[in-house]
C-alpha cells in the first residue's frame, strides 16, 4: 500500500455511506422506532438482535456483540481488511481517494486502527464474560441488585473482567496482540519486575463491572 487514508479522506467517505442505505443494501433492515433491525448476517438467529442506529451511525447485534461503523460492517461482512472496506465504500460514493504520504501520520493511523481493534475485541470479551461466564457472576449480582435489566446490560455493552490479573495478558497472547500495545491501549497496566527479572503485565480492570463506549473509527 502506498500510504495510509488522510483523516479528511476517510471522514468525507463515511459522511458519504449513510449506515443504514449501505447495510441495506446487503440485507433487509425492519424500523423498529428510530433504529433499525435485522437478523443478524454474522450469526444464527431466529429473531433480529441486529441493530442499526442511523442517529449515531453505528450498528451492534445483541447476540452475537458485533458491532461498530459502517466501515467495520463492510470489513467484517465482505471479509475483507479496513483499506479494501474503505476502497468498496468510496466508489459506492464515487469519492476519489487519497492517501497520507507523511510516515508520523501513517504510524500514527496505524496505531490508531490497532488500538480500536483491540477495543473493541475485549469489548466482546467482556460482553461475553458478564453475560455468559461464571467469572462475571459477581458483576451480575451487583447489577441485579442495582436494578440494571438485561436490556441496559446488552444496550450500553456492559462488560465484566475476569478477576484474574493475567486474563486479558493471557488473551491477547492468544489473539496474537503485541502486549506494548495492548499497555497503550489501556487494557493492561504497565509491566512489573519480579524475581528473576521477569516481566508480566497486570490487567487494569479486574474484579470491575466495565462501561465501553462508542467513539467511532
């Protein structure tokens, strides 16, 4: 690739791809209130858990926890990597594009992207273990008691994390993540020096219900 999108680039793509004419046009959407609905094109389902929010311009299935823009939409769908989903997305719009040829700003995106990805993948993870996993049996009492309801819960993409210090170390080794940039990316804390001069990183939110939020690409 010869550089990366400049920030101008991309941002006159995706004002140009409505969320909502771009996935419809990859399956049925059904208004449901001011959002939109669907069964879901990543996983099994018998009812729409699928939800496309035209205010905010961001999707998210609340089966599956899938979710994100229009251009992860098209990433994810199509199976194709961010720059293929940004070329698909401006020749819809017929928007030439652009690249940043400075190489502080192409690390700089880059990083960027990496960080978001992993975002949004302990995002799910810990979706996944609030919802589903003995480890977030603590976080769901506290919410219970606090009168959260499972909608809140799917809605606000409320997560717990394992009351394990080297859960989220453990599982971004498995997803192959380079854990200085997980340390960046504020999931863990800064490595630790113990005996034999060995290092390990601490997860930073253990024991904790979590709050995501959605900022966007």
């Amino acid at each position: 690739m010869a550089g990366f999108f400049s920030p101008a680039t991309l941002e006159h793509v995706r004002s140009a791809s409505d969320i909502v004419d771009v996935i419809g046009s990859y399956l049925p959407l059904k208004r449901a209130g001011a959002n939109f609905v669907a069964l879901c094109p990543f996983h099994k389902e018998k009812s729409p858990s699928f939800n496309v929010n035209p205010h905010k311009q961001i999707f998210h299935c609340f089966g599956c926890h899938k979710g994100g823009n229009v251009f992860t939409f098209v990433k994810e769908y199509e199976n194709i990597g961010f720059v293929d989903a940004v070329r698909r997305l401006a020749e819809r719009a017929k928007i030439p594009l652009e690249f940043d040829q400075n190489p502080a700003e192409q690390q700089s995106r880059h990083l960027k992207d990496q960080l978001l990805d992993i975002h949004e993948k302990i995002t799910q993870r810990w979706q996944n273990c609030l919802l589903n996993e003995a480890a977030g049996q603590v976080a769901r009492d506290y919410l219970a008691k606090r009168g959260v309801s499972a909608e809140a819960i799917k809605l606000f993409r409320l997560g717990a994390a394992p009351d394990a210090w080297d859960d989220t170390v453990n599982w971004a080794k498995s997803k192959g993540h380079d854990l200085a940039t997980v340390v960046s990316s504020g999931a863990a804390l800064q490595p630790v020096i113990k005996r034999r001069d060995t290092k390990s990183h601490a997860v930073q939110h253990e024991s904790h219900a979590i709050f995501m939020s959605e900022s966007g690409e």
